[in-house]
C-alpha cells in the first residue's frame, strides 16, 4: 500500500478538476426526483449514463433496479465502492428550492448525495486511470431502507457476474457539523430486525364485549410488556432498541376486529443479546395471548434482518490515516459504534475485507443554533436521517468524492 501522503496528493490531483456545479446540479436533480425501494429506475438510469461515458462497462437491472459499473484498467486489486439509491416515504419540509416533487417522498436519508459522490468518484478514477491499475467495480445498490436490496443483488448473482472484490468501501452522510470523517474501526453499526406479530381474537359488536376476545386490548398489552425486554432482561453493559412501529386493528369504533398487527424494529449490537431478545418477544406474545384466551396461537415472523457491521480494523485504520492526510487530522474521529444499521456488509464475500465510514454534513449555522453544549447533546438536536428537515450542507460534495476516490486509491496499483 502507498503511504498515505502519496495517495492523498493523488486524490486531491485526480478530482482537481471535477466541477461542484455539475456536482450539485447532479444532486439537486436526484434530489427532485426521489425514488421508493426496487423503484429507482430514473436515478439507476442517470447512475447508468455517467458510468458508460466515463467508459465503464455496465449493467442495468441488477435485482430489478440496481446498477453494476466495471472499470478493467490492467493487473491489480479488484475495489468495489458502493452507493445505494432509494428514498424513503417522508413528506419534505426542508422548503427547500431543490425539494422533492414526488408526493410523500423524500431523500430524507442522504442516498441522493451517496450517489452523487459514488458517481463523480468514478469518473474521475476514470479520467485518472493512467495514475492506477487494477479493477474498479461501481455498484449502485437499491433498497437499503428496506434491508433487502444488497441481499438481493447477491441472490442476482453479482458475486458470480462480476469481478470478485479484494476489498469493499462505503460511506453515509450523517448529521454533525459539516466537515468530519468519523472512522469507527471493528463494529460500528449494529443488527436489525424487522418482527411482525398477529394477534388472533374474537370479532364482535362494541355493545357486547363479552361475546369477544378483544385483540386490541391484548396488542397493547404486548407492547407495554414489550417495554420490559430491554430494561429487565438485557444486561446494563449491552446495548438493544425494541421499537413498535406499527400497530394496525379495526376499521370501525364500535366493531371489535378479529385480529390485530404490530411490526416491531430490534437493534442489537451483541449476538447473544439478540437471540434473548428475540425469544422474549415471542415468550411476551405468546405469552400475552394465552392470557386472554386467544382462539388461536398468535403469528411471530421474522420478516428480514442485517447482520452488524464491522469494519476491518487494519483496513480502517488506513483509510482514516489517508482521510487524516487528505483533509485534516483534526477531521477523523471514532464516533463508537451506533444503534443505526445497514445492509452494506453483505456485499463482501465471507472473507472480503471492508471499510465503512461517515460524513457529517449540518450546516454550520444549523449546529450552532441547536440546543446543548457537549457533542451528542447537539446531535441528538439537530435534524438527522429520515427527518423530514435533513438537508445536508453543500460543502460536503466535493470532500465525500475525494473520502471514496483516495479509499479506492489505498488499494489499487499506483504508478
């Protein structure tokens, strides 16, 4: 591996040119036009385009909607860089003059500058490709926000389509005072869950309660139970969040319904923490349901889960060593490992090292004017992802291609 100087002048020599007009003409376009899950057909086409006149050979419809660019520049390490595409079902109130045109869709989760910068980074490694050798693979991934796209584009074969990676490199935009690199070597996001429950009961009129078997009444007695798994039965030195998000009965107030639906969300960053979890909430269900004489044993399904993302330590360190040089060794930190989760890691093979670190973009006047004096008390007031307010800063464009372009760097062949 180059030392980190090297690559850095490097980076900052190949992007040199890059223009932030195109840079944010690019992510405000994306930016209008946000797109569901498995729905990103117009940003997959744009993500397409750029790579075939950067002179990469691509393929389209990559578990439906995903993209796949392949840059073969010559003997060398095989780099894969990944950015993911989908928005999310959020009303924006950003007020912003770029704002979202599609009714009840948002990128309200930074995907649009993911792609930003994923293309830009390709296409200047292409323009540069006299300085490197080696192979770079481009993968626009669809449906993060559902977990469920990168295990479907290695359902799709990419694995065996494509050329197989030495290394995988990703990035999220994330709030903070614009202008950091936080770099967490080992775990740094956690598992998650996703649980649907149905509770069976007993339909009936709303005058005659006692013909039925309310299945409302034992719903809301499984989440307020449900609140005891990670007070009561997970121990003070791990870490777990059990959110109900979703809880659906009825259509009419005075007819009691047959059943009722909860979704549940669990984050764990400890395996063994996990599995209790996970067999608490199914003891607390069933348990609850056997006390109201439900008809028939409630439905507990685990409808998709991420495995935690852990970073390769050696490999991180580098990339934050080069990220020091590049942009300031007051700009990397290790923020720790946080509650959020991603499906990033499955796109390594067992084995495949990868790297996976953050860039903070809150405008500076935004952070400033938040309440709270520490770090996380700041943070914790400033809009984050998945609010309907998150608008990242700008300046974050052109230092989020040169994170990506400087990671590729680190591993293929210069000279």
């Amino acid at each position: 591996m180059s030392e980190p100087a090297v690559v850095a002048r490097l980076a900052l020599e190949i992007t040199s040119g890059l223009g932030t007009g195109d840079l944010q003409d690019f992510y405000e376009d994306l930016h209008r036009h946000p797109e569901l899950a498995f729905e990103e057909r117009r940003t997959a086409a744009k993500l397409a385009g750029r790579l075939r006149a950067a002179g990469y050979e691509v393929t389209e419809g990559v578990a439906r909607t995903g993209v796949v660019g392949v840059l073969a520049n010559g003997d060398g390490p095989v780099v894969w860089l990944r950015g993911d595409m989908d928005a999310l079902p959020v009303r924006e109130a950003t007020g912003l003059p770029y704002a979202s045109t599609a009714a009840g869709v948002m990128h309200a989760c930074g995907h649009d500058l993911h792609i930003t910068w994923l293309a830009a980074a390709a296409e200047v490694l292409a323009a540069g490709r006299d300085s490197w050798s080696g192979t770079l693979v481009v993968v626009g991934q669809p449906a993060e926000e559902d977990g469920g796209g990168a295990a479907a584009m290695v359902a799709d074969g990419i694995h065996e389509r494509f050329p197989r990676p030495d290394v995988l490199f990703g990035q999220h935009v994330a709030p903070g005072l614009a202008g950091f690199y936080p770099h967490t070597p080992g775990p740094t996001l956690s598992a998650s869950d996703d649980i649907d429950v149905v509770v069976h009961g007993v339909g009936g009129h709303g005058s005659r309660p006692e013909s039925t078997v309310d299945p409302v009444v034992t719903a809301a007695y499984i989440v307020t139970r449900l609140q005891t798994v990670v007070s009561r039965e997970v121990a003070a030195g791990e870490s777990a969040v059990l959110t109900v998000g979703r809880f659906h009965a009825g259509m009419q107030s005075n007819i009691i319904p047959a059943e009722a639906r909860l979704g549940l969300n669990v984050r764990t960053q400890d395996v063994r923490a996990r599995e209790r979890v996970l067999a608490a909430i199914r003891r607390v269900v069933e348990g609850e349901c056997a006390a109201a004489g439900c008809p028939v044993p409630p439905e507990v399904t685990l409808v998709s889960g991420t495995p935690s993302t852990v970073n390769d330590a050696a490999l991180d360190g580098e990339i934050a060593a080069v990220h020091r040089e590049l942009l300031g060794a007051h700009t990397v930190f290790d923020f720790g490992q946080a509650m959020g989760s991603e499906d990033f890691s499955l796109l390594a093979p067992e084995g495949v090292p990868y790297d996976y670190w953050y860039v903070t973009s809150t405008p500076a006047a935004v952070w400033h004017a938040a309440p709270g004096e520490e770090l996380r008390e700041k943070f914790a007031n400033v809009p984050g992802n998945h609010s309907p307010l998150f608008a990242p800063d700008l300046s974050v464009l052109m230092p989020g291609v040169r994170t990506l372009v400087s990671a590729a760097l680190t591993r293929l062949v210069i000279g």
